[in-house]
C-alpha cells in the first residue's frame, strides 16, 4: 500500500513538473483563450466570434483582465493553465518582455491591431466642452503649479481652472493603474499637459516625473475598474461627471454619450486616422509563439484578425470603431504576425 501510495505521488510530482515547462505541454486544451484590455476587448472578441462560426475551431474565449493583468497572466509561464494571446491598448514594456523570458515565455510575437483613441465623455444631457490638455491636467493631477508653486491641487470646479469652463464639480471616472488606456492617458494627457509648466520642467527628473502622472485621491478621480460598460451606464446616470475610455465605446453609445473637443478638435474617426485628434494610440496582441502549432487554430485566428475584411477599411471591426491601419502597415503587420516574427523593442 505504501509503495502504492509513493508511486501515486511520483506520478503527480511528474505530472506537476511537465505541466510547467515546454510549449508542447500546453497539449490539453483544444480551445484558444485570451486575456487583456477592455479596449481591445470587443475587437478581439468579434473576431472569436466570427472565427467560431467557420466551425473548424472552437471559439475562443475572451477575458477582459486590463492591460498590466493580462500581461501578467500572459508572462507567468507556458502550458495549458497560461493564456495564449493577450491583448494590450498600450506597447509592451521591455521590462515586461523580461519578465515574460524569466518565466520561460521566450518567444513573443506582436500584431498590431489599429487605432484608438481616448475621449473624455459626458452624457449627450449635458452641454458638450471643449478642454485643452493642460485644462485636464489641471483637474485631475495631484500637485499642481499656483502662483508658480507646485501645490496640492485646490481646484473642486472646472470655471475655477477657467472661467470657460463648466461651472460644475470635477468628477471624472477613469481606469486603474493595471489599465492600458491609463497608461496612454498618463503619456499623452497627463505627461503634455503639466510639460507646459516652466516649473515642472525645472524639478529633478523623479520629482518632474511624481508631479506629471500621479492622478488626484480626494474623490475628483473615481478608479472605475476595468468595465468600460459601467463607466458609460454611471455616465449616464450622472450627467454632470465625465468619463476615460477608448473611442470604440463612445462609438457604440453615440445615442447617449459624447466626446468633449480636446484643444479643438472632436474625437471623430476621420480625426483619430489623420492624426489630428491628440489623444490617439495604437493597440495590439500578444501571441505566445510557443503554444502555435500546440493549442489548435491559433495561426488561423491571427489569419482572421489580419484579414482586409476584419481589420481593414470598412471591414467589421470598423464597424465596432477601431480605426484600421493604412494599408501598406496592414500589409507589413500581416506578414509579421502570419510569420510568427518576435517582437523586438
């Protein structure tokens, strides 16, 4: 019996051990799964859906975990409990990449999906704003300069920034850090916006750094989590506070939501293509080239994503508001991604 008992914990000791080293133990699982941004989310998700009805492939599943989360989850090793592709509204990180090799995740491919961009979104029962980024920066940073000191940020109304300006409480409901759409938002918003500061720019670089990006804690920024969908339903319900999230959201609730003009110009399509809108990013997925060829469908799933009919002009994630790549960049990003070629920082 003991003996027995010795073997069946070798077995499993065994088990344990192959399950976490090599791609060709992520055999086992016969459907694709994918973790990552909310704002890519329903981009990936209607190409799952759309690959599913072909029949050949389960559909896969989709989870909207954040950036940084899926990342995480998409690094933390090789077989069949680890995604396989995760999706990103922001590049990976280099340390990040490293992260991904620590952990046997050696082999890491990049496709990049188009653009977004990031509206700030009131409900269509309030007056529409035209904001300049500095004015943002102004509400929502937790040190800002007055007087030519940098303080901790006394504005509760935005007409106290500017007379101009709604005479209404800042409330604004935004992504957490783990959030993809925060970093960009950070690096495009936060980062422009208090550079227009001669005082900033004379602070030593980790002081400069601490006052540019980190978002105010007296309750003016509300952490929504990860649901982009329950930042539009409090929209919504609250017509006096604004909103953080990818355009492909304002796109799908223009009945009841609007894009504030960010230094004059609207959150439009046309305007996020041309690179007129300043608040525009690229998004992408990750593919952990180790589980190709193991976990079935994943190099027909990328053949779909990269499809002209799906990711090109007028093709069906156009239709939920991503704003497709020119053509030439479709093509390289075609043939990169359909070769598996790693990504490189």
């Amino acid at each position: 019996m003991i003996n027995k008992k010795l073997a069946v914990a070798a077995l499993a000791a065994l088990a344990s051990t192959v399950a976490l080293t090599g791609g060709a133990q992520a055999q086992g699982r016969d459907q694709i799964r994918v973790v990552g941004s909310s704002t890519v989310f329903p981009f990936t998700s209607a190409v799952a859906e759309t690959f599913g009805r072909t029949g050949k492939f389960k559909t896969p599943v989709v989870e909207s975990t954040g950036t940084g989360g899926g990342i995480k989850q998409f690094c933390a090793g090789v077989g069949v409990q680890h995604p396989d592709l995760t999706n990103a509204s922001r590049r990976i990180k280099k340390s990040e990449l490293e992260g991904c090799a620590a952990n046997g995740v050696t082999a890491v491919s990049e496709l990049e999906v188009g653009f977004d961009g990031i509206v700030f979104s009131n409900s269509k029962a309030a007056s529409n704003t035209d904001y300049t980024i500095k004015q943002i920066w102004l509400g929502l940073a937790k040190q800002v300069v007055v007087d030519g000191k940098v303080v901790p940020n006394p504005y509760k109304k935005w007409n106290e920034i500017d007379p101009s300006l709604p005479n209404k409480e800042i409330e604004v409901l935004g992504p957490p850090p783990t959030s993809g759409t925060r970093d960009a938002f950070v690096e495009l918003v936060m980062d422009v916006g208090c550079a227009q500061f001669p005082e900033v720019k004379a602070l030593p670089a980790d002081q400069m750094k601490a006052v540019c990006n980190q978002v105010r804690e007296d309750g003016a920024y509300v952490e929504a989590g990860e649901n982009d969908n329950l930042i539009v339903q409090k929209l919504v319900a609250n017509k006096d506070a604004y909103g953080i999230f990818g355009y492909s959201f304002l796109d799908q609730n223009m009945d009841k939501l609007q894009g504030a003009r960010i230094n004059g110009v609207a959150p439009e399509l046309d305007n996020i293509a041309d690179g007129k809108y300043p608040v525009a990013r690229s998004m992408f997925v990750y593919v952990k080239t180790q589980h190709v060829d193991v976990i079935p469908g994943i190099r027909e799933f990328l053949a779909e994503y990269t499809s002209e009919k799906a990711f090109g002009e007028d093709g069906y994630l156009e239709a939920k508001g991503l704003i497709p790549l020119p053509k030439d960049k479709r093509e390289k990003v075609r043939t990169g991604i359909l070769n598996l070629t790693p990504v490189t920082m």
